[in-house]
C-alpha cells in the first residue's frame, strides 16, 4: 500500500480501506478549527490584561475570526468541489497555521485581530472541506456513522478548547493558544496527504461567482450588523450594514433563481426536510455559543477558577455530547430525523431554562446539570440534522452542502454571542447602577459597567485605596457578582424563550417519517430520485 493516498476515490471500485484513518485526520481538522473559538474565551481575560483591550476591542477580536469564517464557507466549498477538496483541506490548514503564528507573536490589538482574521479564512476552506471529503470517501452505508463521528467533535472542541487554552495559561502567555496550533495543523497535513484520498466533483462546469460574491456580501453584513448593532447601537454602520444583507439576500435568490448552475440551488430550502435541519443546526447553535460565552466568565469572574480550572469544569459537555451521539446512532435509524432533533433541542432548551435560576450565590454544580445537558442535546440533534443536508446534495456539491450547513451553524452561534452577549452586557449594567447608585465616581462607574472584569478591577483599585477600606472594596465585588448573576439569569430566560420558539418551528417544519420521503422526492424542488433515496436512507424514512 502507497505511503501516500493517490487513488482519487471516484476511480475507487470498492469503499477506500484506510477511510476511518482519513475519517480521524478530518476529525483532527475540524477540532482546531472550532477549538479557535472556544478557547479564546479563557484566554479573553489574559488578553484583556495585556492588551488593554475595551470591550469592543474584545469582542472584535472574538468575531474577526466569525466574519470570514461564516461569510467566505459557500464560495470556498464550492472552489474544493470543483478542483480538489482534499488540496482545499491543505490549504486552508496552511493558512490557519500561519494565522496563529502570527497570532502568537504580535502585541498590538489591530494585528491580532488581523491574524484571527487570517485563520477565519483558513477556518472557512477546512471546514466544508472536511465535512465533504467525509461523505465522499464513505459508502452510503457508513455516512451516517461518520457524519455522527464528525458532529461529536464540533461538539467535543467546545469543551476541549477552554481545556488546552487553560492547561498552557498556567504557565504560558495568552500568545501559546494560537501557536498550539501550529503543530496541530501541519500534523493535519501530513496526515491528510497520507489518509484521505484526492476527491473533486466530476463535470461541474463553470462556478457561480457572481452568486458566491452576492453570498459573501450578505452573510458577512448581517453578521457585521449582528455584532455591532446590539453591543455598540443602532448606528449608521449597523443600519447599512442590515440593509446590505437585505438587499444582498434579495439579489442572491433572484440571481440564484435565474442562474442555470447556482452555487445554490435556493429551492432547495422548499424542502421541508432541508430547510428544517438548517433551521435546527442554527437555533441550537444559538444557545450552546452564548451559554459557553457567559458560563465560562461566570466561573472565573465569580466563583475565581483559573483557566485551567474552568477548562476541567467544561469537560462533562464534551462526555455529554459523546453519550448523545452514542444514542443517536442507535435511535436515528429507527425514529429519523425530527424525533431527534426535536428531542435534542428540547433537552437543550430546558438545560438553558436551569440557568435561570443562577445568582450570586450559586456554584459549579448549578452550572453542572445545564451544560451536561446542552452537550447530550447536542449529540442527540446535530448529527442528524447535518445528515439530512449533506443527504439534499448529490456528489457533485458535497463542499457546497458541507458550506451551507458549516454557515447554519457558525451563523447561528455568532447570533447566539452578538445578541445573547449585548442582553447580558446591557442587564449587568442596568443592575449594576441600581445596586452602586453614585457611591463611585463617574470614570470609575464606566469602567465597571463596561464589563465584570472591569467592575471587579475597579472594587481592587477601591481595596487599594487607603480612605475605602475592605468593607466598602467587598460591596463593589457582591455588587458585580450579583448584577452579572442577575444578567446571566435573565438573558438565560431570553435565550430559552428563543430556542423555545426554535424548536416549535423545527418541529412545525420537519416531516415525520413518511413524509420525509414524499417531501425529498417532490418535483421541482430541486432534488433528484437519486438524492431522494440518498435522504431515505440517511434518515431511516420509508416510504
């Protein structure tokens, strides 16, 4: 057997031996790509420090990475179909890493929020890619396995990411998260070169780039205007910034419509089965970002965990979504997809609803029971629902699926922080100045409502300060541990109201099982005999 893997798995004549190997490299791929994002948050406060970042600063250096990640997916997704996936997958590897050294070295906020630019796009190539080259290189008989494979680790990275990123702050600066990276990456590399074979679509014609170019326009704005609209006010740039991504929605459909191979067949999202797991993977996104963003400053700011402390305090998600996936792959089969995904996503919501019930004096175990849960609704919904979308797209636009879902998804969790992240920034603030009143001065007072790290720098400057004493010192401390409790209850309760509604519309637009297959094979929706029974089989729908 050749070191390096050659055969294309088109010219294949049977499934491609080494294909769980290759499925373990795509794994790998995947994990430091979601990992970026989720051990960022530990590291914030570090960087905050360091930096001097505002809160803006802070939140632009979480969200330059999302913007190209969620904006460039379709268009580059359908670049890998097109010429080579697997060479995609390369590529965007080479680009994440040379991102994160570059992350790693600079100590201006401008250049870090470049280089996390810069992994986004790498991010936004590997991503489809890895989700496309899995369902290229399994039988149809094995998909759904491998696909539940690849969901468990997008859900494992949010748990593992805080973990790492804690594990090299005891004794790293905040710049060894990125370079962690780097190794992980060229391994990746090597290992895609010699487990998973070339794969490309097979007379694809010319790729849509005025529709790619019209989708990079409006998914990039809605996010921008997303971010900046709830965290910094309605302002000319958010406003145009919306109605950009209106318009650019428009043209897209209309351009789409018309176009005799769009890099988006838009009819798609007539299918009932499609558009409800899209639907399904962005609600459910929502939530898990936003919790994880406010339950790890929780545990650090509040209850005092070191990073290291609260990565450790994340790991019963990442067991959670393993247990999850474990009875999905059992029951998917035999129930499909809406039972699941509704399942998973109602088991969510109420994880969300628990956290209502955080105040000032709550511990771990409060946050125990709602994260554990959230991970087992991950593993119980995202598989399926990511089956089902790749199922809607035939082998010619794998990498264009794997994009569309990977936007639902990265989309949905940008959401879930811009909105969910300015209703907790905007109570803690509300609460804060009803409890401190005027008893700080006004340049004081800003800074602590800026955000908890600040309020709780500002209670330290007051234990320094000779004419406060400790007493008063401790009543600025319970004042911002009890205004971010109350913000963190209250969004929670937001938060759960939304997904509520989520999961209803899912359940409202997902068919059962016999009309999932009556639904995939309509005429007209854009999807073949072939595709139908490709869904069916995905799906464990009968007719």
């Amino acid at each position: 057997m050749p070191f390096l893997a050659n055969t294309p798995v088109e010219k294949m004549s049977g499934p491609y031996a080494r294909r769980w190997w290759a499925l373990l490299v795509l794994c790998l791929s995947l994990l430091i790509t979601v990992m970026a994002n989720t051990s960022l948050i530990v590291a914030a406060p570090d960087m905050t420090m360091d930096l001097g970042l505002s809160s803006s600063d802070l939140q632009w250096v979480v969200d330059s990475y999302t913007v190209p990640y969620a904006a460039l997916m379709l268009v580059l997704g359908s670049i890998g179909d097109k010429y080579s996936r697997r060479g995609a997958l390369v590529l965007g590897l080479l680009i994440f890493a040379g991102g994160s050294v570059m992350g790693s070295m600079v100590d201006e906020t401008s250049l870090v929020i470049v280089a996390r630019a810069i992994m986004g796009i790498g991010a936004a190539v590997v991503m489809p890619a890895t989700l496309s080259l899995v369902v290229a290189t399994f039988p149809r008989s094995e998909r759904t396995k491998a696909i539940t494979a690849w969901a468990a680790t997008s859900g494992l990275a949010v748990a593992v990411g805080p973990l790492v990123s804690g594990w090299l702050l005891e004794d790293h600066a905040w710049g060894s998260t990125f370079l962690i990276n780097v190794p992980i990456a060229l391994l990746a590399v090597f290992g895609a070169l010699a487990l998973v074979p070339p794969s490309k679509a097979e007379g694809m014609g010319r790729i849509d780039y005025v529709g790619g170019l019209l989708s990079i326009v409006t998914v990039g704005s809605l996010i921008y205007a997303a971010i900046e609209g709830p965290h910094s006010g309605w302002g000319v740039g958010p406003v145009i910034g919306a109605l950009v991504a209106g318009v650019g929605l428009v043209a897209f459909v209309a351009w789409e419509l018309r176009h005799p191979h769009p890099m988006l067949d838009v009819r798609k999202f007539a299918l009932r089965p499609f558009s409800g797991s899209m639907l399904a993977v962005m609600f459910f996104f929502f939530g898990m970002f936003a919790v994880i963003y406010y339950s790890t400053q929780f545990l650090q700011f509040v209850l005092g965990y070191g990073a290291l402390d609260t990565g450790v305090r994340l790991l019963p998600l990442g067991g959670a979504v393993f247990l999850g996936s474990a009875v999905t792959g059992a029951l998917a089969p035999k129930l499909g997809v809406r039972v699941m995904a509704v399942t998973g996503m109602t088991v969510g919501t109420a994880g969300m609803f628990l956290l209502t019930q955080i105040d000032k004096g709550s511990t771990y175990g409060d946050f125990l029971a709602p994260l554990m849960m959230l991970g087992l609704a991950l593993g119980l919904a995202i598989s399926p629902a990511t089956d089902t979308i790749m199922s809607s797209f035939p082998e010619s636009e794998l990498g264009v699926g794997g994009g569309v879902n990977d936007t639902a998804l990265e989309l949905g969790g940008a959401l879930g922080i811009a909105v969910l992240g300015s209703l907790l920034g905007t109570t803690y603030r509300d609460e804060l100045t009803d409890l401190v009143g005027n008893r700080l001065p006004a340049e004081a007072m800003e800074i602590a409502k800026d955000s908890v790290g600040g309020g709780l720098a500002v209670a330290e400057r007051v234990a320094q300060d000779p004419s406060a004493g400790t007493q008063q010192a401790q009543a600025a401390v319970d004042a911002v541990h009890q205004a971010f409790a109350h913000g963190v209850a209250q969004t929670s309760l937001i938060g759960g109201i939304i997904m509520a509604a989520g999961t209803m519309i899912v359940l409202a637009i997902l068919p059962g099982r016999r009309g999932f297959a009556k639904q995939s094979a309509e005429p007209g929706a854009g999807t073949t005999a072939n595709e139908a029974a490709t869904v069916r089989e995905h799906t464990g729908s009968t007719h």
